[in-house]
C-alpha cells in the first residue's frame, strides 16, 4: 500500500530534481522567447495608436471611440498579434520540454537525445502549430462539454442505469469510454469536462517528442493517461500550485508600501524562471508512462546545428542591436504626437501643417503692413505740427514691421 502511495507520487518528485537540475537552460530559452513576445506587444500596441489616429474618422464619434472603431482595431491588430504571441507561447513550452526531456533521459541513462539550445528553439517552432492546434480543439471540446453539462449529466444516468441492467444480464460493455468509473464521471455534472481535460495533459511532451498530428496528439494522451490517471493528475496538479504560489506569493509583495517595482520585477523574473515547473511535471509523467524514453517508431529526428567561429561576434552583436533599440529614445513621435498649434485653442492635423502654417505666416505678414500704413496715413493727415512727427510714425510703423 505504501509503495503504492510513493509510487503515485514518482513523476512528481522526478519533475521537481528535473526542473531544478535544468534551470540554466529553461530560463535562457524562456528570457529569450520573452523577449520577443515583448516586441510583438510593443509593436501592437504602437499600431493600434497609429492605426487609431488614420482612421479617426471612421473610429470615433462625439469624441469616443464606437463599437465598430473597436472591432476594427481588434481584427487589424490584435487578432494578428494573439496569433503571434499564442505561437510563441506554444514554441517556448515545446523547447522547454525538449531540453528538460533530453536531460532527464540523460540521467536515466536510455540514450541521450539532451538538444542544444538552438536545436531546442527549433523543436518548439516546427511544432508549434500542431500543438496550438490540438490545445484549441482540447478548449473547444471543453467548452462545449461544460455547455451541455445538464444533457450529458442526464445522458450518464441513463447509460449507469442500462448497463447496470445489461451487466446484471453478463453482457458487460468492453468499451473504455463505456466502463462503470467513465459512466459516473458522465453522470457528475461537469464530468465530462474533467475526463477530457486529465485525458489531455499530456499533449505537450507527447507534441515535443513524437511525430503525431492533431487528433493522434490528443488520443495518444488519452492512451498514456489510462491507468494513470492519478499519478499524471498529481503530477499536474502540484505543477499548476507549485507555479501559483509563486505567483501569489510575488502579488503579495507588492502589497508592501514601497515594494511595487520590486514585486513587478519578480513577476518579470517569474516569468522566464518558475514558469518552467508545470512543464517539469508534465514531462516527469509522460516518461513515467513510457518507461524513461520515448518510442523509436515515433521518435522525432533530432535536428543538430554545429556551431561556426563567428557565432559569438553575430550572436553578441545581435544582442546589443536589440537591446539598443529598446533603450536608446528615439526622435520620432506619432502620428497623434504632432498636432501644431495655429492659434489659441485651435489645432491642425500633420498632413496640413506645411500649407496652413504658410499661408497663416503670409496672412500675418499682410495685415501687419496694412496697420501699419493705416497709422503712418492717419498720423500723416493729422501732421499739422510737422513732417517731423509724420516721418517719426512712419519710422515706428517700419520698425513694427520689421519687430513683427
């Protein structure tokens, strides 16, 4: 009974030495997948502005942005950027899990396929998408399940009681979505959703070592996971915790009078450190069920990059280009930035800037010179004490003129 227990709790333990003996390697790969993901948000958020301030017509009305103003900047921008960071997202789960897979079947000693860090980055992109596809159809599945939970709540029932009937007749149902523990999960409300979501734990490691599609990801999980369904959920669970205590435990220090810039530079440092752990588990199990390596008949090939003599010169200045350009400011503004004023309490767009700042400095010019010859004319025909004065006025009216 008691091998039985520790035996359950064997992923677990396995993925926490794992996740701590692979930090260096996750952190790397996760700071710089991060990285990026902060220029694609930077970048979005730079076109909405821009794209907000083209189409002010279209976007605004009485000075607010309408309902259409925001559908479209949804579709234009932020439909685009969640594609590209829910890729990236998916990339860097992927690469973790093939550094930390290569390490642990390192020290089970079945055969070392440990992925250098590019190699590793190269995992996480080619399989990107068929992960991301599998984990939305494993959401819409979800989704869909918890929708109808009072009909298949009914449905569960009805099938316990017609089993029931057919096992006491000894004609029991061989199928394994049809067995007595499946026929409750379907009678509990929101059972369903359950079975489908600890069914499906598995599709990332399963994605970052096997060569399987979409629909094979989510039913090679379904296989590993039968007969193991406590030890994959332990497993997953004490992943999820152990990275959200962190996390609460980050946003409970920034509570502290003065400590918000250190809390949000943890949540930063969380971000490319602790958020490894979950992965660590996931991958601890899925070795735990397919006995400490992955099967040659659907095995991945392994991608090796040999590196050259000039790789530390290209990747250090590569380096420093990108992060020049995050801290050096640059001159430029946007487009809503640049609004001149022409007079008091009135504005005009960049595109008509040159032409109204022209024709304002013209006009200006113009009746300074029509006032001033008005005084010299008036000052002249009221000069009865001389031309002295009325060349003094016309002198002052130049002088304005030339002030102005």
């Amino acid at each position: 009974m008691q091998d039985r227990y520790s035996g359950n709790f064997a992923p677990t333990a396995t993925g926490s030495a794992l996740f701590l003996s692979s930090f260096w390697r996750t952190s790397l790969i996760l700071a710089v997948l991060n990285f990026f993901a902060a220029g694609v948000t930077l970048l979005a958020v730079n076109m909405v502005s821009e794209l907000a301030w083209a189409q002010r017509a279209n976007m605004f009305a009485d000075g607010s942005i309408t309902d259409g103003g925001i559908l479209s900047l949804v579709l234009q921008v932020g439909l685009p950027a969640g594609i590209v960071l829910a890729f990236v997202s998916a990339a860097g789960d992927l690469a973790v899990a093939a550094v930390l897979g290569g390490q642990l079947q390192k020290k089970l000693g079945r055969g070392s396929t440990n992925l250098r860090f590019f190699a590793s980055l190269w995992r996480g992109l080619q399989r990107a998408l068929v992960f991301a596809g599998a984990f939305a159809l494993v959401t819409v599945e979800i989704g869909v399940a918890l929708a109808l939970s009072p009909m298949i709540s009914l449905a569960g029932i009805v099938l316990l009681l017609v089993f029931g009937i057919r096992k006491a007749l000894g004609k029991p149902s061989t199928n394994r979505w049809l067995t007595w523990p499946m026929l409750v999960a379907y009678a509990i409300p929101l059972g369903l959703a359950a079975v489908i979501l600890v069914h499906s734990l598995l599709i990332l490691p399963i994605a970052a070592f096997e060569r399987h599609g979409v629909v094979g990801l989510m039913r090679r999980s379904s296989e590993l996971v039968s007969g193991r369904v406590l030890r994959v959920s332990i497993a997953a669970f004490c992943g999820v915790i152990g990275y959200a205590a962190v996390i609460a435990l980050i946003a409970a220090i920034g509570f502290i009078d003065g400590a918000q810039a250190v809390s949000s530079a943890l949540l930063l440092i969380a971000q490319f450190t602790a958020a490894a752990f979950p992965v660590a588990m996931l991958v601890a199990a899925y070795f735990d069920a397919t006995g400490g390596r992955v099967p040659p008949e659907h095995a991945l090939r392994s991608v090796g990059f040999q590196r050259s003599p000039g790789f530390g010169v290209v990747a250090t200045g590569a380096a420093v280009a990108l992060l020049l350009g995050f801290i050096v400011p640059a001159d430029t503004q946007p487009a809503w930035a640049q609004v001149q004023p022409v007079g008091e309490g009135e504005f005009v767009a960049p595109a008509q800037t040159g032409e109204t700042q022209d024709s304002g400095i013209v006009r200006s010019a113009l009746e300074v010179e029509a006032g001033a010859e008005g005084t010299a004319n008036t000052e002249g025909t009221a000069g009865s004490e001389g031309e002295g004065a009325s060349g003094g006025s016309e002198s002052g009216s130049n002088g304005n003129i030339c002030r102005k």
